[in-house]
C-alpha cells in the first residue's frame, strides 16, 4: 500500500496520516454513471429530438 501511494506522489508521513476512508477515495477507480433505462433515454429523445 505504501508503494502505491509513493507512486500516486503521496510522501510516507502522508501516507501515515490518511484515513482509511481517505485511503479509499484514492484509490478507488472513476465513478461510474449507471446506464440510462428506457424511459430516460426516451425522456431525452422527445427534449432533444436529432432532427431540427
């Protein structure tokens, strides 16, 4: 875990002194957007129709 965080830039004293859930945020991939469900998607379609 420290070499990760050395890696991420992250200095030892620094590394001591996060938080687990700090730790967490670091290291936690991008979010993800869940997918649109059908009625999103035509909720969308009928704002912005593709044709003008």
């Amino acid at each position: 875990m420290m070499q990760a965080a050395a890696r991420m830039g992250v200095a030892p004293e620094g590394f001591w002194r996060l938080s687990l859930k700090e730790w967490r945020m670091l290291t936690a991939g991008p979010a993800q957007a869940a997918p649109l469900g059908r009625g999103e998607l035509e909720r969308m379609q009928e704002r912005w129709p593709d044709e003008r």
